[in-house]
C-alpha cells in the first residue's frame, strides 16, 4: 500500500478474504490502521481498537465524502457471507445525514455488494436490507463494492433517485476469463444546479501490451441532492 500512496490519499476496506477466522486486531488490521482511519481520528481522535470502533471511516477530499463500511466477518467453510451489523449501520444513519447536509457527494465503500443477486446465496451480504434502509432514507451518491471479482453496475432504488453500484475488480489478476481480467475505474464527478454529474472510465489490463488501456467511458446519471 505505501508503493500506491501516502495514507491521506489511499482508502481502505477490508473484505471476507482478511477474515476468515478470528483474529488479534493489534497483529492484522492494526496494520492498516493509517490508511482505514477517519480523517477526525488521524488528526488525535482514539485510533480504532476493532471493526466496530474503526468502522465506518470517513474521509472528506475535496467536495467528496469517503465513507468506508466494513463487511468482513468470519463465515462457515465453503461461505463467503458478510455483514454490515448494527453498530455500523446506526453510525452510517449519522454520517450520511451530516455529509448530506452539507451538500457533500457521498461515496459509500463495501465489499459485499448490497443489490440482491449481483453474487450468489453463499456469497451474501446477509444485512443487506437493512443497510439498503439506511441509504433509502438518508441518501448517497455513490456505492461502489468489489467481491464478485469483475467490473458490474447495477442500480439501488432510494426515494432521492436511483443510485448507481458499481462492482469493481481485481487490479492485479489475469483472471482465466476476459471478464475476469485486471481492470481498475476511474471517476470524475461535478456538481451542477440539477445535481451531479459523473463520467466513468474503466481501465482493463492487455497481456498483449502488457500495460492498461483504456476499456470503455460512460456517462452516469446520479440522484439529486437531498433537500
């Protein structure tokens, strides 16, 4: 992670591949801490202890709210399920109407991707609708996930709009599929006096010139502001 960037400009989440035991948070995501941490937290806040005290992170860049939401659990042998749990959802119900208010674009990170039947049954996000009721009635612009290993977009129904899921992939796998090679995406969003606008480019790895090229750019409409 220090190869990518400094802990101000890196965001991290933890998925159901760091967890799939129970482990000593001071000998695993103690490790991360710097880059996990809410903005508040790294300027003397207490630094986390467990999920449920680290989760979920906020990061403000610019007119961008970071949100990192943590789903990463320990599960049965042959399940990669998660869940969001109470704790976070009542802190997430919090963050989005403080972010909300203040006109901010609300980008919401979790591994397990919350629109029904974008994995199967044994890979869930087991709380799924009641993180869904939390963005329902506060508002986002934004979710993106990984976990189902290749690029997707799907769209989430709230009363503010329809919000756009995008499903991103490995950036380091060939994958034995195309649709499961390498790929990363960037965003570009702005205001404007309807709301926001975004434009979406996905990157995809080419073993033939062995560097990322550009795969496809698309244009994504997103809900209105709250309010």
């Amino acid at each position: 992670m220090q190869s990518l960037g400094s802990p101000s400009r890196v965001t991290v989440i933890p998925g159901n591949h760091d967890t799939y035991v129970s482990t000593d948070w001071n000998s695993t995501f103690e490790l991360w801490t710097d880059y996990m941490l809410s903005d508040e937290a790294h300027l003397g806040a207490k630094a986390g202890t467990n999920v449920n005290t680290t989760f979920p992170s906020l990061r403000v860049r610019g007119i961008a709210a970071i949100i990192g939401v943590s789903t990463a659990r320990p599960s049965a042998p042959l399940l990669a399920v998660g869940s969001v749990g109470q704790i976070q959802l009542q802190k997430l119900e919090k963050i989005l109407a403080e972010t909300g208010k203040q006109r901010l674009f609300r980008v919401v990170l979790i591994h397990h991707p919350p629109v029904d039947g974008t994995v199967s049954w044994r890979k869930r996000l087991t709380d799924a609708s009641a993180f869904r009721s939390v963005l329902d009635q506060h508002g986002v612009e934004l979710i993106l996930h990984g976990h189902a290993h290749r690029s997707s977009l799907n769209h989430l129904e709230t009363t503010a709009g329809t919000v756009p899921a995008f499903g991103v992939p490995s950036a380091s796998a060939l994958g034995r599929t195309s649709s499961r090679r390498a790929r990363y995406h960037l965003y570009r969003f702005k205001a404007n006096p309807r709301g926001w606008e975004m434009v979406v480019t996905v990157m995809c790895y080419s073993p033939a010139q062995q560097r990322f090229t550009e795969e496809i750019e698309k244009d994504v409409l997103l809900p209105r502001p709250l309010g």
